[in-house]
C-alpha cells in the first residue's frame, strides 16, 4: 500500500501547522496519529497496510509527547478521539484503536 498526501488536503497539514492555535482543528489528533504511525512502519521497513496502522492509548505519549502534560490539550486530545471514533475516522477494537479506510483517505490516497 501506497500513501500519497491528497492533493484536496488543506495547506496547513502539507506545512505542518496544524497544530497553531489559530489552525488546531478536530482533524489535526487525526493527522498527527497517522503521520506518526506511518512515519514508525517506514522506519521498522514493515509493510504498510492498514491490519499496521493501529495504536493504543499508551502510544499517545509518543505521538504527542510532552503536549500530554498540559491538561487543557490532554483533554482536548481525548474529545478529539472520542469524535473521531463516533465518526467513523478511528474503530475500537478492545484496548486497541484502529485508523478506519475512511480516516485514511481524509489525509492521504491510497495506491
């Protein structure tokens, strides 16, 4: 599987300023999650498909690093996920979060 960045996906994520305060937006988690999850399977030379694209709630202090210690953005972090899944952007699968087709196709194509 090949991602390639959509060519529709808004500038701010190309530049990586999503994460301004004036630019924060409920997909940026999303983005964020799925840029680290890709970035991790290129660096291990594992194939990238989606059974790969998967975390839990303990990777997210990798992904976000030391922004979890400001309670205001830990909280807004956990409401940005629990929107997603009741979108239908990430699925719950015991303890273990999946990015869905339709998560992955908002950022990037699918080759």
């Amino acid at each position: 599987m090949i991602l390639t960045l959509s060519n529709d996906t808004p500038i701010k994520y190309h530049l990586n300023l999503h994460n301004e305060v004036s630019e924060d937006d409920k997909f940026s988690v999303l983005y964020d999650i799925e840029k680290y999850l890709i970035k991790v399977i290129v660096a291990k030379g594992k194939v990238l498909d989606m059974s790969g694209l998967k975390f839990t709630t303990k990777s997210l202090k990798y992904i976000f690093g030391e922004r979890l210690k400001d309670e205001t953005f830990k909280q807004k972090t956990v409401k940005s996920i629990k929107d997603l899944i009741a979108s239908g952007f990430l699925c719950v699968d015991d303890k273990t979060l999946h990015l869905t087709k339709k998560g992955v196709e908002h950022f990037y194509t699918i080759d």
